[in-house]
C-alpha cells in the first residue's frame, strides 16, 4: 500500500540545532522553494512510515485538499505516533482502530495537524501557536512535546513536518 504522509511534523528545536544540506544551506532554506510535487505526491512516494495516516486521512476524505494548489504546513505522524497514542500493538491494529472511529473525530484530529500557509521549521519556531484547519490553535510546546523526525520536506503545495505522536485536540 502506498503512503499517504500528509500531516503533522514540526521543526520545533532551537533555531541553531538545523541541520545543514549537502550545499551547506540550512535545511529550511531549500523547504521554502515549493517542491515538484504535492504533500500528498510526498506521502504516497513514502517508503511505509505513514500506512496509517493514510487510511486516516482517505477516511476522513481528506485527499483532495491537501492534493489542492492552496498552501498547507502539515504535522503527519509516523506510523509508530499512532500505534503508540492509540495504545494498540501495531500497525494493522491502529488501522484498525482509525477504520472504527468516527469520521467527524478522526477528521477533527487531523485538520489538528495542518495550518494555512507554508510554514518552515524557522517559521514554526517563531510563533508560540498557530490556528489549525480544525479552528483550534496548536501550540510551539505542544508541538515540541510531540517529538520531531524530520522537518522542512517541501511540496508544491506546501511544507510537512515529520512528528513522533499524534497530537489530540484538547
């Protein structure tokens, strides 16, 4: 099954912890130039981290808008960020879990994971939150607490950042 990587990650170490790119510009730099394809392209490309978000985000029929030309910054949770907050022993078993849960809960939760805009890790430091697609506003610590895998992975349509667990709307 191909993979749908289209929330939640964010670039929430200090400003001086960026990696840098082999050209020796901070990662964030290349994230802020759109890439050829769109975060869902990213997702589907993926090499099976992100089984879960994608059944997720095609139950709550989420594809196309984050296939669309408008700009989103998503926080896309790993398939271990979902096995670990749902409490279940593994991958099947959390797509499963998502499989039962209603699809207003489900979509709630992820539009809780994508903002408006295309925000780079240098972007997401400087706010203290920002109002998600959800209407609820998801906070820098919030973010930080959810642990960062990757940040800054450019899309057409925007910017995703890699997060290990899945953040639940208070």
């Amino acid at each position: 099954m191909k993979h749908l990587k289209v929330l939640l990650a964010a670039a929430l170490v200090a400003a001086t912890t960026f990696q840098a790119s082999a050209k020796g510009k901070p990662v964030w730099a290349s994230a802020a130039k759109p890439g050829p394809t769109t975060i869902v392209g990213l997702v589907l490309a993926n090499d099976g981290e992100f089984d879960v978000l994608q059944a997720a985000v095609i139950k709550a029929g989420l594809v196309d808008a984050l296939n669309g030309k408008g700009q989103f910054t998503v926080f896309a949770p790993t398939d271990a960020a979902f096995v670990a907050t749902l409490g279940v022993a593994n991958e099947a078993a959390a797509i499963a879990a998502v499989e039962a849960l209603p699809v207003e809960v489900l979509t709630k939760i992820l539009l809780y994971h994508v903002v408006e805009g295309r925000r780079t890790s240098r972007s997401v430091l400087a706010a203290s939150e920002y109002e998600t697609l959800s209407g609820l506003y998801l906070t820098r610590a919030e973010l930080a607490e959810a642990g960062i895998a990757a940040t800054d992975i450019s899309a057409s349509n925007g910017v995703v950042h890699v997060i290990d667990r899945v953040i639940l709307p208070g």
